[in-house]
C-alpha cells in the first residue's frame, strides 16, 4: 500500500482535492491545517489537526505520530504578522536563517529541504497525486488565441523568463504588446482586477501564468480555476496560457464552461517553445 | 538671445514649470497643449493652442508658424482611445510603424528621431531649463535609509536593472527584501496606492523610482513631487530613492517638507554604484 500522506494545507481548495484523489486511491491522509490560512470547509472533512503556523515543532511531532512518510504542501500561505507566527524552537530555526527576507522560492526551497534533509520525510508535489488536474497542451474550450493573442503570450512568456529569476510573481497581463501589470504581492486575482482599469480600447488582453524559471514546483506550483476565469471575464480579457505539464487546473470541466461561456481561451503552452531554455521544475 | 521653446504639453504640473524657468530666462515659449491630456490651469497661462493628439501635421505646422526652433515634450500623455486619436496623414506615418505597439520607450524615441531628423526640430530635455530640479546627491531632508532601507534600495535598483530592457515601468516598491509591486500601466501613484494594502507588518517599504536603463530622458524623465511624498506617506512608506541627475525634483521646498514632516526619507542614489553598469539616459 502506497505511505501515508501528510498534506500541510494552505488557502484554496487545493487540500481538498488532495484529500479526494488519497480517498479514491485508498491512501491514508493526514492534514495539518495552518490556524488563519487553511479554509474549515476544505479540511476538516479529513482526519485533520489545526496548528499554528509557527509552531512547526508540534506540526512534525504529529506527522510523526500519525506514521506520515510523504508529505505535500498545498495552497497558498499569506505571510504572517509576527503576532500570528510566534515561531517555536524549530520554526526559529527557518527564521533565524533570514528565510522570511527571501522570496517565496527561496523559502519555499529552504522548507523543503529541510523537511527533507533533516526531518527524514519525502516531499511530493501535488501534481504526483493530481494527474489529471496537469494542464494539457493546446486550447482547453472552443476557443483558441487569434494572432495578436498569440503575440501578447509570447510578450508574456519573454516577461516572465527576464523577471523570474527575480522571484517576484508568476503571473503578467499583456495588452496589444504592452504589459499592463506584472505580478508581485497581489497574486493572480490581484494583478486580473487591478488591470480591469488599465486595458486600452479594443480587444486583447492576455493572462500569461507560468511556473518561475527554476521554481521549487513541489511547494509552489501554479494553478487556474474557475475563481481565475471568473475574475478574467470580468476584467475583458481575451484568454489565459499557462504551462502545459507545470500548472494545476481546478475543477477543468467549470473551467471550459466559463470560458465557452465568456468567449475566452484557455491554452496550454510550452514557454521553451518560445524562450529557449525556459525550463522550471527542480 | 536663446531660441524659442515650444512645449508638447501632456498632463501633470511639468509644463508650468518650463514657461516659469523660460520667461524668468528671458526666452519666448508656446505651448502645444494636447486635449485631454494638458491641464488647462497649468498651460493657459501661456501663449498656447490646444491641438487633438492624433493631429501631428496641425501641431507641427503651428510650431513652424511661431518660429519655434527646440522643442521640449512634457508630461505625460495617457494612452488616447482610436476616437480620442483619429491621426492625420503625418500622426499615421508613426502609427503605420507600428509604433503603438511598442512600449513607452520605443514610442517616444521615435517620435524624437522623427522631430529630429525629419522635421527639423532640436529636441530638449526638461532638465534643460530646469537645472536646478535635478536630484541631488544623498538625503533630501531630515532623514536617510537606515540599514534595512539601504538592503531595500539596493535590491530595488537591482529588480529595476532586470526589468528595464523590458520597457515596462520605472519603479518598484520592496520591503523587508520582498517586491511589493512593479510598476507598469497604473503608474507610480497607482503602484504606492495598491501595495498600502500589500505591505508586511512592522517597519519599511522603500520606492525606488529610476529612468530604465537606456531610457530616452529627454522624452520621459522620470519626477517626483508632493503628490508623491502625500501618497507615499498615506501608504506607510519608509522613504524615496530616486536616481541622482536623473530625476526631476518638482516643488522641493514642499517635497523637503512632507517628507520631514511625515519621518520618510527622500535620498539621490547612483544606480551604478549599486549595479555595475547601470547606466540611463541616451
């Protein structure tokens, strides 16, 4: 029988699925639900225990104790105020190497090893339990890109290859060949809204979504749903790409719908097909 | 005596300040003041006319008219709407280029190319006639970066040398190492406003607002003012970098005062001492 999976849940629905696609394959789960990040009705569905964000010493003993060997860490955490984290002995430890000054890659990163190296459990990506959700390559609904979306991905792929290694966002919007915004703190739903008052007349506008260049995909892979498609339909966007093979798409059948629905496209794309060496993963 | 300046007014407080500094120099000035752009309080008090943006031959003929030899473009010009637009035959030889497509700098270093070498014209920098609203060297008031504002600064600067090539936006806001946000079509004013609701718990957040490298300055130096240091400290900030000799400085005496005011500092960086090779201007 396949071990038993710890998922250390974040935000979004991601630990839900998680939960579901363990159920289904009759693997044993456990969650350790973030106290104010992870969403009660996602978790507590599963054998579940609440933790405080800091307290990672009480996090690990509890993996330990339910016989946890893989763990997957899934959904997003926003960044704690200081009240909130109070770090125990171990999560000090993580601090106290200036891991909350780096980007979320390098933290991400750091975590990861460390639960690896140190702690003795495997980390899966999500993915690795999630097949079905990989985004697939080429249009995922009835509509496809036209010729200026086409231009404004590409802008969008060449963006994020030149500001990735920069570890601020995953996500760009591009217009007509302008970049209206670029991601950074705001996340995706941010950076969709916030661009509504920046298109310029007439069509386009494309949300280009892809993985870093190099980016710790384990902890941090890049997903879609139907909460982006609705937020892009109302903002006048074109379409979206995203990574063929690197991104995660909830619930893909309400995905097509709404995209059918507004007139939207939703594409899979390689970006080495458009940057060479574009390559992410670890 | 000095040739006569005409000034292409887009909006903001930028046009104003050069009639000042060529009347108090004895030089005769006329004002293109574009609709919808130009403020009419600011260029009204000058000898002007208000032409369409897209009627380049209407604006070029009147410049010849009024014997106006160099020319100074001022202010920015928002993104105009095809009906606000509708170009003439000469306005459409820029547009057939493809120019719109490009970004800012690509746009405005062919329209000076064009005043240049087809029409005649000398093109001038703001700076030009207001020396002494260049940034200067070091802290501006009261208050310098202290160490985490320095880090701050220096990784700013380094995001900005990243970014430039890519002719997205000339600013960016860090706090604690993190990138708050990038600047690209919602401007300066706009970036500090959304990353108030993005900033960390606890101390810092820095703006750092330099030309990209290779920028064309003539057209589109980049300024500060007290509207700046209002939405800088309405949004929690730390302090201001801006690139030294680089930046127009509108209003010190006020600048000078809400920033003492408020406890931000104001200070004049080289960006090249902080990434080799960073180099603006053209």
């Amino acid at each position: 029988m396949a071990p038993k999976v710890g998922i250390l849940a974040g935000g979004g629905p991601l630990p839900g699925y998680l939960v579901d696609a363990c159920r289904s394959s009759g693997r044993d789960v456990f969650v350790i639900a973030f106290e104010g990040q992870a969403d009660p009705r996602v978790v507590e569905a599963a054998p579940h225990a609440w933790v405080r964000l800091g307290a990672a010493g009480e996090a690990l003993d509890r993996l330990r104790a339910e016989a946890v060997e893989e763990i997957v860490m899934a959904g997003p955490v926003t960044r704690p105020t200081w009240r909130e984290l109070r770090p125990d002995r171990r999560a000090a430890k993580f601090l106290g190497r200036g891991l909350l000054n780096k980007g979320d890659d390098g933290l991400l990163g750091a975590i990861v090893r460390a639960l690896e190296e140190e702690e003795g459990f495997r980390v899966i990506g999500a993915d690795d339990l999630l097949d079905d959700l990989q985004a697939t390559a080429g249009p995922f609904g009835a509509y496809g890109p036209d010729e200026d979306s086409t231009a404004d991905i590409e802008q969008g792929v060449r963006v994020l290859h030149t500001t990735g290694p920069l570890d601020i966002g995953q996500a760009v919007i591009v217009q007509q060949g302008i970049v209206l915004g670029l991601e950074a703190a705001e996340g995706t739903r941010g950076l969709i809204e916030r661009c509504a008052g920046l298109r310029r007349e007439g069509r386009g506008g494309v949300l280009v979504k892809l993985p870093k260049p190099g980016q710790e995909t384990r902890a941090d892979m890049p997903s879609i749903g139907p909460e982006t498609l609705r937020a892009a339909a109302a903002s006048g966007l074109a379409g979206i790409a995203v990574a063929t093979g690197a991104t995660l798409v909830f619930e893909r059948d309400e995905v097509v719908r709404l995209a059918d629905e507004h007139g939207l496209f939703v594409v899979g794309i390689a970006p080495s097909d458009i940057v060479a060496g574009y390559a992410s993963g670890s």
